[in-house]
C-alpha cells in the first residue's frame, strides 16, 4: 500500500488505482489529511466507515472496468452504516430515505423489486463506483470531515475515469455531484461519456425530478449501443 491515510486496519485499494493515483498519496495535502485522522482517532473520536473501508469503493471497482459512476457526499454518520460505497449501508441496517428513492425509480424504470437490505456491493463488482465526495465523518457529525483533502482526492479519482478511453455513464444527482463532474467529457460537449443529470433522491428533492429520471435505463441502453454489458441492478435477496 502505497503512503497515504491509515487508520485501524489494513487500508485495501485495488493495484489499477495505486500507481495512477500515488502522486495524491505524496502529497502535502494527503499527508495533512492524514495526520488530521491521526489526531481525531487520539482525540478519542469515532470515525466512519472503519479504516479497512475507506477506499472500498476503490478495491470493489478497478479503474480499469468502471462503466458507471454514481457520486454520493458523505459517508452516513451513524453506528453502523457506512462501509465505504455511497447510498450503501452494511448488511443488517435498515436502508435510509434516499437509498430508498433510488429503489423506488429503479422498480418504476426496470421493474426491479425493490431489495430488503441497503448493501450494494453486487452493484460495485459490477464496474459501478459508488464514489463519495468525502471518505471519512465523525460519528453523528455530519460533513464534519469536509474541507480537509478528501474532495481533491475523490476529484483526482474522477479525473482518471474521465481519461479513461471507453466511453463511462455518469451519474449525478443533485447540484453537488453535478458541480464537482463539471469538467466530464460529456457527450453534449463532444466528448464521449454519457452525463446522465437529476435531482438528489432525498425525500427533500425525489419528487421535483429525481423519480422518473430513468437514469438505469437509459444506463443499460448506452452500454448495450456499445456492445457492452448492461448492468444487472437486481440485487440478491440476502446481503452479503
């Protein structure tokens, strides 16, 4: 593992991501990110998700086979819940409000039933990257982490799938996500990505755009133009 943020744990990154992103690693401001951590955990503070799953986003989906991209915030803040990919909670753990919207268009776009658990690793084996802006929070303390090096880090992430040569959909809901993939060779633009736009699946903002989005089908019909694999969006029954 190359020099970068470690907490209790093996830190696990895929090899494809390593090499390309070991200049983030060296830098000044990964280090400063690191000795942040370093003193939170000393302080006493828990940190989400554990140290092990911080970049799991990035060992489940090698750079190489990312074909979809759906950018998320922050880690979820409470006991339990956050495991590395975004909108997924751990085996066990009720799935939370926006997860479930995004069940809801899913089973309204593709007739998928909408699964019982909240764990979306089967997505990520799959070439999704369920990205987070933000990799690490404090417990209860939301967005408590933001504005100490993860965002140029996760953009740097980004950066690499859009130099990539195959042609990637991104997903990007709500004006967060849709600021930070601004710079996206998107289609619209002459480039070769599909950017793919919609409100937040927040129960705050689902019902202003977000539900009839069909972004999963419009997904799997790019792929399948391309002679790619579609993405199967069912998830198993049982977590895990």
């Amino acid at each position: 593992m190359t020099e970068g943020p470690k907490a209790e744990g093996n830190v696990r990154l895929h090899p494809s991501w390593l090499e390309p992103l070991k200049p983030e690693f060296d830098s000044p401001y990964m280090h400063a990110l690191k000795a942040f951590l370093a003193a939170e955990k000393e302080a006493g503070k828990s940190i989400f998700p554990k140290g092990n799953d911080w970049f799991r986003a990035l060992d489940l989906t090698p750079l190489d086979e990312v074909r979809v991209v759906i950018l998320g915030q922050d880690p979820y803040h409470g006991q339990g819940q956050a495991h590395g990919l975004c909108f997924s909670v751990r085996p066990g753990v009720r799935p939370p409000p926006s997860l479930v919207n995004i069940y809801k268009e899913l089973e309204s776009d593709l007739r998928v039933p909408r699964a019982r658990h909240g764990f979306l690793d089967h997505w990520a084996r799959q070439g999704v990257l369920l990205l987070n802006s933000v990799l690490t929070v404090e417990m209860g303390q939301a967005a408590s982490h933001q504005g100490r090096g993860w965002e140029r880090f996760t953009d740097a992430v980004i950066r690499l799938v859009n130099n990539r040569p195959d042609p990637v959909i991104f997903m990007l809901w709500g004006s967060h996500a849709q600021k930070k993939a601004a710079f996206v060779d998107s289609i619209d633009k002459g480039g070769r990505h599909l950017v793919l736009k919609a409100p937040h699946p927040s129960p705050l903002s689902a019902h202003t755009g977000f539900f009839g989005c069909k972004h999963f089908s419009k997904a799997n019909a790019f792929l399948k133009e391309r002679g790619l694999k579609p993405i199967d969006w069912r998830l198993p029954e049982s977590a895990g």
